[in-house]
C-alpha cells in the first residue's frame, strides 16, 4: 500500500505562505476552490497533514494531498502559482 504524499519543495511553499501569512487560492482535485489567509499547517495522529486557511467567515482545514494547485492572491518574491 503506498500512501500519496507532497514533495518536499511544495510543502516549503505552503510553509512560506503561512510564514508570511498570503492570501491564497487552492484549488483542489476534486474541482473546489477554496481562499483565505494561510495560517498554519497541522499534522495528525495518523500522519495526516493540513493546511489552515482563515475564510472570510471560516477557517478551512484542507488536507494536502487534496490540493491541486496554490495561486498567490497578493505579489510576493516567493510564488505565483504553484502546481501540486
């Protein structure tokens, strides 16, 4: 059984985002789109890993291996649009 995981040189791109706290814009694989503010990120007791995201009237929890891409919202030096 192999278990999907991200690569490392994504999860350093969502780490940056939550650092510096961007607006983003996910979409995921299942064809949703989500926004907000990247907050932090969460690992689980059964090593499942999530990506906060304060909405404007939630905090969303996604997992990654759900995210099909990330689009930065504000410029920035670190990213525009990166592809999971």
């Amino acid at each position: 059984m192999s278990e999907k995981i991200i690569s490392c040189a994504i999860h350093d791109y969502i780490e940056i985002a939550c650092t510096f706290g961007y607006q983003v814009k996910l979409e995921l694989f299942n064809e949703e789109t989500v926004q907000g503010k990247a907050i932090t990120t969460e690992t689980t007791k059964d090593k499942k890993e999530y990506l906060q995201l304060d909405g404007s009237s939630e905090v969303h929890k996604i997992e990654l291996i759900n995210i099909k891409s990330m689009t930065a919202l504000q410029p920035n030096p670190h990213f525009d649009h990166i592809i999971f």
